[in-house]
C-alpha cells in the first residue's frame, strides 16, 4: 500500500462539494479534511503497492470539477500506526 496526500485548491465556493466528490467518488480517500492557508483541502490517499500515483492524480483527482491546483506529497515511512481516533 502506497499512501499520499494531496493539497487541493478549488474555485471559490466549491470546497464543499469538491470534497463530498472525493469522498462518494474515490475509495482511495482515507481522509479529507478542510484547512487554512494557500489550500483549502487535505486528502490523504492509499492506493495499490504497484500503482502510479502520478496517473492517479491526473485522472482521478484532478478531473473532478472545481478543483484549480493540486499538490502531491509523497509518504515515504509511517511511524505510528493508525490509532483510529474517533469523531469529535
């Protein structure tokens, strides 16, 4: 399993909806969060050990309406594992 995350920046107005598309549209989607600053979503991605994230990005993310600007970064080692935390 080969994780990511993406910053995304949509149009104006639209974050809400470019982010219930990444959810109902891409299993990949582990999380997606709102933010501050130069982005306005934070999706963290797990695809395939042999996938191409590269491919993935271009067809399955960038395409979905709305979306301006993605940047990729790339996981390399996970030191903890996922602890499950709950909704607040």
């Amino acid at each position: 399993m080969r994780q990511f995350f993406v910053f995304i920046k949509c149009d104006l107005g639209k974050t809400y909806e470019v982010a219930a598309e990444l959810v109902d549209r891409l299993e990949e989607a582990r999380q997606v969060h709102s933010i501050s600053g130069a982005f306005d979503l934070l999706a963290h991605f797990a695809v395939a050990a042999d996938a191409d994230i590269g491919r993935f990005v271009t067809q399955k993310v960038q395409t979905i309406p709305y979306i301006k600007d993605t940047q990729t970064m790339l996981c390399f080692n996970a030191f903890t594992k996922d602890k499950g935390l709950g909704e607040d």
